[in-house]
C-alpha cells in the first residue's frame, strides 16, 4: 500500500489497514467497469458515500458505528478491485472467503465488529442495491424499467442529491469526500 503497509490478501491484519489507503484505491477503483457516463470514473468511494447517504437517510437514528459499516460496505475492493455480480458468482465461495476477512480485518481496525449483525447487513444491502439502481439509469445506460426489474424500487432521491452523489468526481474529490465522511463518523 502506498502506507508503506503490506497486507496479506489470505490472514489480513488488521493493523495492517490505514483508512488513507482504503480512500485512496476506492477513489480509483471503477464501478461498472468504467462502463458509465462522464469525463471521470463513477469510483467505489463515491458509490459508497451514495450507499450511506442512503441508510443515513432511510434510518435517521442508526448510530455512527453502523453509519461507519455502510461507508466501509466495499472496503475490501480497495484491495481486490470491483467486480460484477455475475462474475463473483462465477468465483464462489473462495471470492467471498477472501473478501469476508478483508472486510472482518477492516471492522476490527476502525473498532467495528468483525461481524455485523444481520439487520445492519439488509439495511445495508437495500440501500446498496438502490444505489446501483440510480447508478444504473444515471450512468450505465440503462432504461429505468430494466434496472427496476434488476435492483428492485428506489426510494425517491431529491434532484440536488441526484446531482451531487451522481455525477462522477475527480479521484481527488472521491478520496476527500470519503475520509471527511469517515471523520465526521468517529465518536
């Protein structure tokens, strides 16, 4: 890592995860493949901040500590990268295996449980699948009936939100927004 911190992908450590890495590879991991609209990639960190703004305001009184999960949800990928669904799929249980203890690693790091509970985990996932479906329409192409079909119906997500959390940032933007959320998440 660019910490100086050499984390191993099989037995992660987590004194080995620095949040200045995670901000900075998810800022330039793409999601979609790079396969969206725009000047700049639609990265991970900013699909992450979209995913928390989600649950924050789905779920105005979740405490910080599973606020922090939501913007960690992808941690991981700052290490493995973003693949599609389909693909991890294709991968299986040694895919998951791998990203199930980065992602424990990550939690213990920022004093978060290895393993979250089950609520927090479907709350997270709704508002992970909303965001793909509004990065779906947004940026990817498609039409707002297939990505229903595919990711289910988003809540309402006001113009200015649309706006902010939809149009693809600069890496440097991506990595700022992502580590200032991250502060103003710790107790």
């Amino acid at each position: 890592m660019l910490s100086g911190r050499r984390l191993d992908l099989l037995d992660p450590s987590p004194l080995d995860v620095e949040i200045e890495d995670i901000a900075h590879g998810l800022a330039r991991v793409a999601r979609w493949n790079g396969q969206t609209h725009g000047d700049n990639i639609y990265s991970v960190a900013q699909h992450s901040l979209l995913t928390e703004f989600l649950v924050r305001r789905a779920h105005p009184e979740t405490e910080r500590s599973w606020l922090l999960c939501a913007l960690l949800h992808d941690a991981p990928e700052y290490v493995i990268g973003d693949m599609i669904s389909p693909f991890k799929a294709v991968l299986g249980d040694d895919y998951k295996g791998v990203e199930a203890r980065l992602l424990a690693a990550i939690s213990m790091r920022f004093s978060l449980p290895a393993h979250w509970p089950a609520t927090l985990e479907r709350t997270i996932k709704a508002a992970d699948r909303a965001s793909a479906y509004f990065e779906a329409i947004h940026l990817a192409g498609f039409s707002p009936a297939e990505a229903k079909t595919i990711f289910g119906r988003p809540p309402h997500l006001d113009p200015a939100d649309e706006r902010d959390y939809l149009e693809p940032w600069t890496a440097q933007t991506a990595k700022t927004r992502f580590l200032q959320r991250f502060e103003a998440l710790q107790p």
